[in-house]
C-alpha cells in the first residue's frame, strides 16, 4: 500500500515540476532582453478641450541628464532606500519580507501598501507594461532576478534613479532637482534630498507645489526613516527637520485652464501611470468650454481686483452630464498651483444647509413648518450643550424663511429632528466624496469639503435628484486608436424629483428675497450663500438647469479671516455671490432660459402665513406654497375660529381713557359730540355696541361724548397751523386763539394730534412733530365756563 502512495506522490510531484516548467516557458518567453535595458521611443500626449482644440501636450523632461551615482548625493540615495526598499542590499530582488509586510498592512488597517522593491518598480518602469495581473507580478519578480544577476546593486539603483518619475513631468533625479529647487542634484541639502525621495510614494499628493504641508510632513516622515536606520545622527535629523524649504520658481505657463489640465493630468497618471502619460502618446478628450473658462476668470478678476485680495475657486458643470465646464483653481497658477477647486477642503458654512432640507423633506416634514427662531442651547449625544445663534427677533418661523435668511438655530433643530447620521449619507449619495463626520454641527457647515463636490451635489438638485458624477475626461484613446477610458452618460437618482424639485423652490428664496440677492441673474436660479466663522470662508452655491457651480472666497495660506476685503466683510451674499451672478450671466448669455420642470408628486395649497399650516377661514394672511403631495400639513388650529373682543365698559369713563381703552383692544371709536343733562362735558354719556357684547377686533365701537348741559349758544372751536405744509421730521405751530364763546369765555383748550394716546396737549397753542408720512386728523377741544364743550376736527397731509 505504501509503494503505491509513493507511486502516486512521485506522479503528483512529477506532473506539477512539468507544469510549472510550462508555464515558467510560456511567462518567459516574451520577455525583453536585458542586455539593453532602454527605454522605448517616447511619444507626445496630447490633451483637448470639449471643442476638439489642442489645450496642452505632454511629454517628459526634454532636457533630463542621465548623471552617475557618483554625483547623486549619499543623503538622496539613503532617502529613496528609507522610504522605498529598506532591505535593498539584502534581497536579490524579491523581497518577501517586503511582501509579508505590505500584506499584512493590507489586512490588518485595510490600506494598500505595496511590496515592491526598487529592482521590481525599475522593471515596471521600463522593460513591462503597467497591468495589475498575476502573470505580469510573475514576469516583473523573474526579470527582477535576472537584473540582479546581470547587474551590481549600484548600477541597478543609478539605473533606477535616472528613470523614476517624479511629478510635474520630470523623470530621473536631476530634473527633480531642477524642478522643484532649481539646482544639480549634486548641490541638494539633506532636508531637500528628504523631499525628493518622498516623492515617489505619490508624486501628485506629496509634491510641494501642489500642497506644500503634505510635503514637508511627508520630508519630515523620510528623515525619520534615514534617522532609525541610521543613516543620520540625532543632530543632523533635528536641522533638517527645521529646515524651510525654498522652491524654484515654476516655468511659467501658456496653457488657458491650467488647474483644469493639472487636474486632469493627475486623473490620468493616477489612472494609467505617469509614461502613459507622458511617454505614451495619450489621445485626452476633456470637457473644458474655453468660453465658460474665459467667463470664470473674468468673473473673479472684476471682483477681486486688487493685490492683497483673497483667493477665489470656481467649479462649473453641466449637471445633466456632470462634465466640468469651467474651473479656476486659485488666484494664479504659476504662483500658487495647490488646487483650491478640487483639493482644497475648506468649511462650507450654511451652503451645506440644502441636504439637511433635503433630508428633511424626504423624512416628511413640510417646508412651510415652524421652528423658534432665536438663539438656544440644545442637548446633543453625549451630554453636551450646543448653543446655537439665532435671529435677533425671535419667534416662530417658517422652514422657508428660515433658509432664506439662513438662521442657524432653526437648521440645528431640523438636524436633531432628522439625525446626523442621515445628513450625512444625504451629502454622500448628492456627490459629496470627504468622508463627512455624522455630527450635529454639520448643519452649520463645521466639516469640510471642496468647492468641485459642492457644485456636483447641488447639481443632484438641478438634475431634478439625478447624480452624475463630476468628470473633466470623456475619453481617453491609445496612440492607435484603441479606447481606453470614456466617461459614463448616465446618472442614479438619488433623490426624487419632487424632493428636488421642492428644495429648488426654497433655495430660490435665497436668490430672490434671502441671503443671496446679489446673485440675481435675471433667469430663474436657486442657492445657498456660506459664511464661516470670523469670515475665515466664503461660498456660493447655486444652480439653473443647465449649471451648477460653486464659488469659494478665502486664503489658501491658512484660516486667516476676511474682515476688510474692499472695506466691507466678505460674507457668501458678498463677493461670492457676484462672482456667481457675473460667471452665470456670461455663460448662459446665449443659452435660453429655462424653468425647473414640475414633476409628479408635488401640489400646491394656500397656508396661514403665522403657522405654516393649510389656511382656515379665519387666517389673518394667507399665501401660497408648494409642498411633496404625501406631506400636506394639517389645518390650521390657531385660527380655526373666529377672534373676538369683549366690548369694555366705557360709560363714565373721561373721552382720553376710553379711546385709549379701544385703541388697546384693536377697536376703532366713532365719537359724537353733543349736550347731555347731567353729565360734565368730556365723560362718555352712551356707547354702541353695549358693554359685555363680543365683537371681531377691528370693529367700531360708537362712543357718545357729553359736551356739557345743553344750552343755547355752545363755544367755537376754530385754529390754524403752520407752516400749511407739512412734512416728518419738521415742528408744526397750533394757533387756538381764533376760538370763541359767544355767552362766556373758553376756559380750556384740548388738542388731540391722531397717531396716539400721548400725541395730545393743552392749551391755547401747541406743537407736534409727526414722525411718519401719513394723513391724520388733529382735533381741537374747547370749554367754556359753563361746561359745555366743542371741537374742530381737521385733516392734516404730512408729506416726507
């Protein structure tokens, strides 16, 4: 029995010798010859707008110098071993510790890590092609081997140093030297040297044009790595840690978009590797509109148009296909290449605002519903305390105001209401890609985002709930014709159209009555203004059916606030808005207006004002509003019956506290003067309706006024005035002096000016200045010595 297993595992061992002999002959047979190890011919990309005009081409470094090691510095060779194969000069070419350990990072944080040596990416770079298959992992390890056989260390690592790429078009040390420092490689510092080596991690996210922080971070990392291996002393580490770096100044630029082609040029390397790129003869169809561009630029250069102003990013897209049509990425390229527009996360603000209505709306609550206004502190998860600013007024206010005068207290309560957490995967699904932190302050705009994900959420919106996400490229062919990428057509609806559409009709407020009036362009538009803390941000946001776009307003060097820009405070409703409103006007110039289509699922219905709710019968204000047809609100309780007023008792009352009385309760007086037995002139002698009767206010309540016990001959009540004109602000000089009694004499003088209780005097001359334009009704009182009164109503026009 134990022959025959021999027998079979000797079959078994035989069989898998052979096959693996097969397929090492058929893996190696294709395989270049290292004898030459050059490179292939380099062919130019070329990069074009939506037009089919050339914006750019891309080639490598004309001028690369192939230098020797000998004329690399030791500190530049160290860094690139530190921070890419540690165990170089141990391994013959494979590392398999290398690979245990980028596997088990893989595993265990869920990053990916590679394990490639600097022999094995040397191969990748110039003797195979880029594709993540296993036969090309075999290939790239056997060549590996056979260039360490063929070739010592050194010359691998020279070989290997010439070639690499390093960003910004520049392959082999010495044109990253010249690059970025403007030097030969042989005159770099240790702290430059750092910088280099860590390059080749990402060349895109760790270049120090792009975003100088991440690469001095990443300098810092790679002196670290060369200081535990070994290869600096403490001393020498700490110095270059200190150490400023200095960059060369860039070659100036020609190219119009230049942020949009490095955008696009770093989608492409992150996509098909950086020789595809510039050595491949790349065929790049993008989506630029050189007018929509022209039109951006112009937009921010008429607004912000002085030296010290801050910067500004644009993002423009066609939200029905979500291709970018315009983008300005910072104040100016050749200066300043970090990519505010596509990589500069900054607050939002109260631009975030619409997917917390979102949120709301799908969650059922009305648009027209009443939330308290002023300012307050609210308990949120954790025992905490947020207090929130409100508006100065206070009171209850509808979900529609509130967003068009952004008030802060009423969105912290909508987000408590519907959750953090489903804000937060709202913004997701719209197009917002920065992983956003389900918290409540998120409704203010606390976390952070980019200009291009604010304009392809908003977009969701304009594309009535459908996301297309944002893309520069639609196509991408080989130099022979053959496709290689080419953008989808197609969206997901995320949203429903109603819930779209009914946020649009909100966020047209914004434009129209709230926060964003400087936006207006004449066409119907909807938009969010954002204005952070100590105006260190400044958005707008908005949208018609053919572009969405997203203006920011700040300082890229850090959070440095905007509180005299041109003399005033940069809010979004400031220049941000107006650069919207002139880009907006520009680009759509001849492109036909257009409304947002209604769509099913949305009715319209007249609401109390006061409450938000359906209007009742006895509703003091009423308007129409718009609302998703499954989420109608209730009618209206406050005014479900009509209001009354208990008619007060007013007889034997003096005529002064009885009109006082009425105007107090809403009700208007009818006075009539006349003699009455028995009751001392000026106390009311009768009223109608009578004491205890209800009435709706507004009502007029006739009022009999004694005018003293009858007698034959009652006084004269007769003045002038001057100047005859009046006008608010301005003294007017009563004259009652022309009064008169034929049986006795005129004991007092009353004078009542109309808009008030306090607007009264006594005597024979007055005066009174009316406050507000308006016709009143001044009305001279006079009594004689036997009690009996008259007066002398008369029409005042105060003109302003």
């Amino acid at each position: 029995m134990w022959r025959t297993g021999l027998l079979i595992f000797l079959v078994v061992l035989l069989a898998g010798g052979i096959a693996g002999c097969i397929a090492y002959e058929r893996l190696t047979e294709d395989l270049p010859d290292l004898s030459g190890t050059t490179e292939p011919l380099a062919e130019t990309s070329v990069i074009y707008d939506r037009n089919g005009d050339v914006l750019v081409e891309l080639h490598a470094e004309q001028n690369r110098t192939y230098v020797p090691l000998a004329s690399i510095p030791v500190q530049l060779r160290q860094a690139v071993i530190s921070t890419e194969d540690q165990r170089f000069y141990e391994h013959e070419g494979v590392d398999p510790w290398g690979i245990a350990r980028a596997l088990w990072v893989n595993v265990t944080q869920g990053k990916h890590h590679g394990g490639s040596t600097i022999t094995q990416q040397y191969v990748v770079n110039t003797l195979i092609e880029r594709e993540d298959t296993l036969a090309r992992k075999v290939k790239e390890a056997i060549l590996a081997y056979q260039l360490e056989s063929q070739f010592t260390k050194d010359e691998i690592l020279e070989k290997y140093l010439n070639t690499i790429y390093f960003g910004h078009g520049a392959y082999g040390v010495q044109a990253a030297a010249v690059t970025y420092f403007g030097k030969d490689v042989s005159d770099l510092t240790t702290a430059e040297c750092a910088m280099i080596g860590g390059l080749l991690r990402s060349p895109g996210g760790y270049s120090p044009r792009i975003d100088p922080e991440a690469a001095k971070a990443r300098r810092d990392t790679v002196l670290g790595q060369m200081l535990s291996l070994g290869y600096l002393d403490q001393a020498t580490h700490d110095a270059a840690v200190a150490e400023p770096f200095t960059l060369a100044a860039p070659a100036p630029t020609a190219t119009i978009a230049p942020y949009f082609v490095e955008w696009v040029k770093q989608t492409l390397i992150d996509e098909h590797g950086p020789d595809a790129v510039y050595k491949g003869g790349l065929r790049v169809e993008t989506t630029l509109d050189p007018a929509a561009q022209a039109a951006a630029e112009e937009a921010i250069a008429s607004v912000l148009d002085q030296p010290d102003d801050p910067s500004a990013a644009l993002v423009s897209l066609d939200p029905r296909t979500g291709e970018v049509v315009a983008l300005v990425g910072g104040k100016d390229f050749d200066t300043q290449q970090f990519n505010v527009a596509v990589q500069g996360k900054r607050q939002p603000g109260s631009s975030f605002k619409p997917f917390v209505l979102v949120t709301a709306l799908q969650e059922g609550i009305s648009p027209e519903q009443t939330y308290e206004s002023s300012a307050g502190s609210f308990a949120i998860p954790g025992g905490q305390t947020w207090k929130v600013s409100g508006y100065s007024g206070g009171g209850p206010m509808r979900l529609r105001v509130a967003t068009e005068k952004s008030i802060n207290s009423v969105y912290a309560q909508l987000i408590l209401a519907v959750g953090a957490d489903d804000v937060a995967e709202t913004a997701k699904s719209m197009g917002i890609e920065t992983p956003i932190k389900a918290v409540p302050s998120i409704a203010l705009g606390a976390q952070e985002v980019t200009p291009l994900e604010m304009a392809s959420a908003y977009g969701t919106l304009a594309n009535a709930g459908v996301h297309v996400p944002a893309h520069g490229i639609t196509r991408v062919t080989s130099i022979d014709g053959e496709v290689l990428f080419e953008a989808p057509t197609t969206g997901t609806e995320v949203i429903s159209p109603a819930v779209a559409y009914v946020t649009t009709d909100l966020l047209k407020g914004v434009i129209s009555r709230g926060t964003g009036t400087a936006a207006k362009i004449g066409r119907p538009a909807a938009g969010k203004t954002g204005t952070t803390q100590e105006y260190r941000d400044a958005w707008f946001v908005g949208y018609t059916p053919q572009l969405s776009t997203a203006v920011w307003i700040g300082y890229t060097e850090g959070q440095i606030e905007m509180t005299n820009v041109h003399g005033r405070k940069v809010t979004g409703g400031s220049f941000p808005a107006q650069i919207w409103a002139g880009f907006m006007k520009t680009a759509l110039a001849d492109v036909e207006a257009m409304d947002f289509a209604r769509p099913r699922g949305v009715t319209s219905a007249t609401i109390c004002l006061e409450t938000g709710m359906l209007a009742a019968e006895h509703c003091p204000e009423t308007g129409s509003a718009i609302f998703l047809a499954e989420s109608l609100p209730a009618e209206c309780e406050l005014h479900a019956e009509p209001e009354v007023v208990d008619v007060p008792n007013l007889i034997g009352t003096q005529k002064v506290d009885a009109l006082a009385t009425l105007t107090e309760l809403g009700l208007i007086a009818q006075v009539e003067e006349q003699p009455v037995a028995g009751v001392p002139a000026g106390m009311v002698a009768d009223q109608s309706p009578r004491y205890g009767e209800q009435v709706p206010p507004g009502s007029i309540i006739g009022v009999i006024v004694s005018s003293g016990p009858p007698k034959t001959e009652p006084p004269v009540a007769s003045f002038t005035y001057l100047p005859e004109e009046a006008r608010v602000g301005e003294p007017v000089e009563f004259d009652g002096t022309g009064s008169s009694d034929p049986d006795g004499e005129i004991v007092k003088w009353y004078w009542e000016f109309g808009p008030g209780p306090d607007a009264n005097a006594e005597g024979e001359t007055a005066a009174y200045t009316f406050e507000s334009v308006g016709t009143y009704t001044v009305t001279l009182w006079v009594t004689d010595d036997t009690g009996l009164v008259s007066s002398l109503p008369v029409e005042i026009e105060v003109k302003p």
